[in-house]
C-alpha cells in the first residue's frame, strides 16, 4: 500500500491507541481524518497535528444522526476504533454503556457501504474469547483465532459487540464485496494509556505512594499485556494485506501475573509498600494470552517490545507527564470510569466543523 496521500479515518483518533494510530499515519505521509466524542480521548494526544493542520478533526459523536456519512465521507480507509470502553474496572460495570457499541458499529459499517468506502480495519479485542476456556490459570492456554466459535461465551457485552461487529464484517465482504479486516487486540498499555487498565493503574498507585498498594483480584491473573507500538504497527500491515474479513490476534505470548507486574513496578519505582488483595474487585478472566502464530503468518508482524522493557518505559512516561496531587484525588474515579468530569471536553455531543475536503 502507497500511505502517501491515502484518505483515512480514525475513529477515536483522539484516544491512547488511537492517538498513537495518528502519529504513525501522519508520519507516512497519509491524509487523516480524524472523529472523536472526547468520553476518553484528550485534544493534547493531537495537539501537534492539529497545529500542523496535518489532520482534519470532527468533534462529534457517531451516534448522533449523519454524523457517521459525514465523517466516512471522501475517505478510502477508515480505522474504527471508537468504542465505549475501558479496563476491567469500567467494562464490568458499566454494562448498558457497552451495549452501546452494537449500534455505534452498526451505524458506522452501514454509513461505509453507502458512501463507497473502500476498506475498514476494525479494533476487536479479546474479549470476544469464550470465558469458560480462561479460568485456569495454571494451564499453559494461547487463544488461537478459531477458539471463538460456538459455543460463544464472549467477555460481558462488551466483548459480544466486538464479536458481533467481527461477524458484520465478514458479512459484509461477502454480501457487499466490502474489504476488512478485524484485529483482536490483548491487553494494550503504553504511553497515553489510562488509569482505567491494569498497567497504568498499578503504576499511578506507585506514583501516588499508595500503602498499602492496592491489587485487585487475587494476584494469580495471566496476561500478555502488548505494548501500543506493536498494536499499530499489526494493525496497520493488517491494512495492507488482509481484506477479506479475517479476525487476527493482535498481542505477545509472553504470560505475566499480575502480581509479578506489581512486583517490578514496586521494584523500578522504589515504592515500598505492602500489598493489599481484593479478590472481590473486578478481575477477568484468569488466564488470556494470545496465540499470534496467524499475525505473524499473515501480516509478517510480531511484537518487538517486551513486557519488562515497555512497563518500565510506561513507568518513566506517567512519572515524568503526571500531577502527583492531581491522580490522588481523581484515581479512585478513573480506575471504574473514562474520564473524570473536570475533562475539558465534557459536552460529547458538540460537532465542530471539518477543516477540509478530502474530495475537495
């Protein structure tokens, strides 16, 4: 694929890995639009580029009436990333808010077709995985891509709107000739990312000194957090070469407890605090790690970031950007919702005009 000059969206270009998304098309050279509510997404992830005038912005809300034929308008490719989400925290409580999705994807792919737009790749996620194959934590499990057939037991509604938005997908190539590609992504941290997902959240107790140091569930938890380079830079070789719909896995193999990550950001921050369980607390799945054996095969993509490497990388971004007084007061907040109300960009549903025509 030329990127220079490719007309593409971003839909929440606004937010962490959205933002990054910007970046690495900005930087190839591709016209970007981007469409963002701010529910998450901060102006300053973009603020350069806006600057720049190197992207366009739509201040708006893709629920909204014509705001999704607005925003796909003119454009060749559109990366779909918006979404009610968040981390464990805020997906299992705030099931209603995700259900939401089902519609905002469904507008979205139907505003596609008719406005002739050539390819979307669309941000799934992990979820979708049945939760009955990921409660041994003991069992050495890689989610291979046809693990998500029947029986399907995705991830609260959250993981069913990614799963039902994989399907349309794959419907609409075949009814509509439509080219896409869906990719699962696993447990994404780096810079930009929020308090709301378990990599920032240990880290901002860290930064604000928390004793005892605060773990929820048991410690036991399997993850293979993927940092955000690597997520970008999959899903945009999955724009290059997959165009029939195909689901991939998006994440490293390595598996890490959660309470090893906690170790090393007590260790690298030099936090000496006791921990603290809470088992209660919103937790997961015990044991999801990705099987990226058909993301290498089909993109010639894996990971290049370990995890020990890019924590502490994450580590050195959140203590060198952040407000000590400012997390402390706003943490337990953000740890279940999107953004606190203080956000500047609290009125959602403004639309702001486009600075440009991509026809034009």
């Amino acid at each position: 694929m030329n990127w220079n000059k490719t007309r593409t969206l971003v839909t929440g270009g606004a937010s962490f890995i959205g933002s990054t998304l910007v970046d690495a098309l900005v930087q190839r050279g591709a016209q970007v639009r981007v469409v963002d509510n701010f529910s998450s997404g901060r102006k300053e992830h973009i603020a350069g580029h806006l600057k720049a005038n190197a992207i366009e912005l739509m201040h708006a809300d893709l629920l909204d009436d014509g705001v999704a034929r607005k925003a796909v308008r003119g454009v060749d490719l559109v990366f779909h990333l918006a979404a009610d989400h968040g981390g464990r925290g805020y997906v299992d409580l705030h099931q209603a808010a995700c259900a939401g999705n089902l519609g905002l994807d469904g507008q979205l792919f139907r505003a596609c077709v008719q406005e002739d737009v050539e390819k979307i790749v669309y941000a799934s996620s992990g979820c979708i995985y049945p939760n009955y194959i990921q409660r041994d934590p003991q069992e050495m499990l890689y989610l291979t891509e046809d693990k998500a057939g029947p029986p399907y037991d995705a991830d609260n509604l959250y993981g069913w709107a990614k799963l039902m938005a994989e399907m349309t997908l794959q419907a609409y190539h075949k009814d509509y000739g439509m080219k896409a590609a869906s990719c699962r992504y696993f447990t994404v941290y780096g810079p930009r990312g929020h308090e709301n997902h378990a990599v920032i959240a240990m880290i901002a107790r860290a930064f604000i000194g928390q004793d005892p140091f605060v773990v929820w569930g048991n410690g036991e938890q399997i993850r293979n957090w993927t940092h955000v380079d690597d997520i970008v830079s999959g899903t945009l070789r999955a724009a290059e070469v997959v165009d029939d719909g195909t689901a991939m896995n998006l994440g490293t193999m390595e598996r890490t407890r959660v309470i090893d990550a906690v170790r090393e950001v007590l260790r690298y921050t030099g936090h000496q605090a006791a921990i603290e369980l809470h088992p209660e607390m919103p937790t997961g799945p015990m044991n999801r790690v990705a099987d990226n054996s058909l993301a290498k095969r089909l993109l010639d993509w894996e990971p290049q970031v370990r995890f020990m490497d890019g924590l502490r990388s994450t580590i050195d971004w959140y203590f060198a950007t952040k407000d000590r007084a400012k997390v402390a007061a706003e943490l337990e907040s953000l740890l279940t919702e999107r953004q606190t109300v203080s956000h500047e960009n609290s009125n959602s549903r403004r639309l702001s005009a486009v600075t440009a025509n991509f026809r034009g």
